[in-house]
C-alpha cells in the first residue's frame, strides 16, 4: 500500500538521523503516511514511529477512522491523561525522541516530564523533506487543481465590471470552484484594487472598482486534497505607461526564474535570479518577500525559493515563482506559477495566459 512506502522512507530517515522515535502531530503529515484525515481541535493526536519500525497511533475516542489501518492503535478518553499514554509507549530511558514543529507546548512540556532522560530534537525535517517530493499520483491531483484554477480566475476576470467591489468577487468564488469539482479555497483569496493592490497580502474589503486600477488576483482550491495557488495581475479600463513597465518587468522575472528550474539547481539561485532582474531595474525595495514556497497537501508546506535555502530542487518538487512589485499608494503587480521540476527542467502546472489584460 502506498502509506507503507512513505512510512518505509520515515523509518530509514530515523536511522540516518540517529533518532529513536518520532512523534507526529500534524495531521496533514498523519493523512500523508497513513491515508487518514483527523482535525483534532485542542486535542492531542499523534503517530509515534520508531527506529525499530513499529508504529502507534493515539487518538481520542470522540473521533473515528474513515478506514482502516494496519498499525496499532490506542484510544482514550478526555479524562485520560494523553501524554502519560504516549511516554508508556517509549520503553527505553535515555533515548532520542523527535517532535514536530506543530506540537503544543501544553503537550510537549508534560512528556518531557514524564520522560526526563530522553532528549528531545526538532523531527519535522523527517517527514517535512520527503514530502517535499511529489509522487506520480500527486502530482495528476495537483495538475487538477491548477486546471480548475485556471478555469476559475478565467470567470473572476470577467466578473469584474463597473460598480463591482473586491468582496462581490470573492463571494462567487466558492461557487465557481464547486462547479469545476473543487472541495474549495485552499487560502482565502485576494482580490485588491488599486492601491491595495500594493499590499501583498490584502483582505478583502468594500474597495470598488476604478478606471485605471491593478487588480491583484491571488487564489487557489483544493482537489483531492491536494491545492493550488496563482496569481495574476490584471487592469480596468486603461494602464498607466508606469504601471505597464512594471507589469513586463514582473513577467520577465518570472519566465527568467522558471527557465532555469531543473534538478541541481539551487532555491536561492532561482530567488536570486528574479531578484536580481527587478533590482536592476531599480524596484528592488518594491520586491519584498520570498520568490516563492512550497505546496501540496497545505497551501504552504516546508521549503522556500528564497536567499534562505541553499538546497538543490529533485525532480518532483512542485512550488511556486511568484515575483512582485509594489508601489505603496498607487498600484502593485504580481505573477505567481506553481512549477514542478521534470527530469531535465520544469512545467507550469497552470497555464493561464501571462500576457497583460485589460478589461474594458
């Protein structure tokens, strides 16, 4: 079974990492390995993994299975202590017990009590990295997802009409997305006007429409599980001649990032290239975040295109090219693709058209 061969890669990463066990508690991670999906709320659910290969999910009995599982399992009660259950688990003493980055403190502080000779280490990068590379079947859901997205910011554009606002758009965008076989928004979406424009992660408001505004369109869905995420930048009406070189600006750095992508390169060199091209230009205080991030299952999954990660990108890697420029109290212009790396370069997964619209 598929869940066997991820958990089969956990176990020799253990191994590698000289980590005795491993405790996972993002349920993301838990339906990655096991092929079930629990929201747990305030409490606790984890997947305890040893080097010696044995697994042990511990759950509370408020929640069921939606299939079954082949490791073992313990279930308790609200008035159970979870944690005490959890460190009967670990037999040995002094041993070396990963946790991942999404366990609550109000959980982690009574096991180390409860084990006060094992040492405690960061184990997300155990799952986080193998996640990062997409399989044959996640990589069709994900292909999905960015072809409804596709089809989706097709309809926002022509939504958008005289008199309209951002959140008039916003509101239809669940029910596009359920008509193209969507489970719904993997983030909630930007639609920024104008000078909001220049606010990279706008909320949506009241803003109306008006003639010569940027139109910042940042939206994703999920299929299967799996999400999408693009971003293009449209106009109203008319473009200033200011707003169109930033716009080509933008798109240059884009296609430039994404024509480099192929296995061995390096995230940062990627970031640094798209960098480098608006800086030159004179905007590189107008480009203020990373280049792009990782996605799967979650919108944002462990890994950036950014100075900060000096790591080569594999063939099935999926992330985002998203550079942008923005001029605080006029406009702002953004073009994000999510891109996976093939065997001797990269595809975008969506394929919108990146020439500049505007709506007349």
């Amino acid at each position: 079974m598929m869940s066997n061969k991820r958990l089969q890669q956990v176990f020799k990463k253990l191994v590698e990492n000289h980590i005795d066990y491993l405790l996972i508690t993002d349920a993301h991670s838990i339906d990655y390995l096991l092929g079930i999906m629990i929201h747990p709320g305030e409490r606790f659910l984890g997947l305890l993994l040893s080097a010696n290969q044995s697994s042990t999910l511990v759950l509370n009995r408020l929640f069921r299975l939606n299939r079954e599982i082949d490791i073992d399992q313990i279930w308790y009660f609200d008035t159970e202590d979870s944690m005490q259950l959890v460190s009967s688990l670990i037999k040995q003493s002094n041993v070396v017990i990963g946790v991942d980055k999404v366990l609550p403190a109000r959980f982690l502080l009574p096991l180390m009590q409860y084990l006060p000779n094992a040492k405690f280490v960061n184990g997300s990068m155990i799952v986080d990295k193998i996640r990062m590379v997409k399989d044959e079947t996640e990589i069709e859901k994900m292909k999905q997802a960015s072809t409804i997205n596709d089809l989706a910011i097709d309809e926002v554009i022509h939504l958008i009409k005289e008199g309209c606002s951002e959140q008039d758009i916003a509101e239809q965008l669940a029910s596009i997305y359920r008509k193209y076989g969507s489970e719904g928004v993997s983030f909630e979406p930007i639609i920024a006007f104008g000078a909001n424009a220049a606010d990279g992660h706008h909320s949506v408001d009241n803003t109306v429409i008006k003639s010569g505004d940027s139109i910042v369109i940042d939206m994703g869905c999920i299929y299967q599980g799996y999400c999408s995420d693009m971003t293009r930048t449209v106009f109203y009406q008319e473009v200033s001649n200011k707003a169109r070189v930033v716009y080509e600006l933008v798109k240059k750095a884009n296609q430039a990032a994404i024509a480099m992508i192929k296995p061995g390169v390096l995230l940062s060199d990627i970031d640094k290239c798209a960098r480098d091209i608006i800086s030159e230009a004179g905007y590189g205080e107008n480009f203020n975040h990373r280049l792009g991030h990782f996605i799967g299952r979650e919108v944002h999954e462990y890994g950036d295109v950014s100075s900060q990660f000096n790591i080569a990108v594999e063939e099935g890697m999926i992330f985002s090219i998203e550079p942008g420029i923005y001029i605080q109290g006029e406009f702002g212009v953004r073009i994000e693709d999510l891109v996976i790396v093939t065997k001797n370069g990269s595809k975008s997964l969506n394929t919108y058209p990146k020439d500049i619209i505007v709506i007349k």
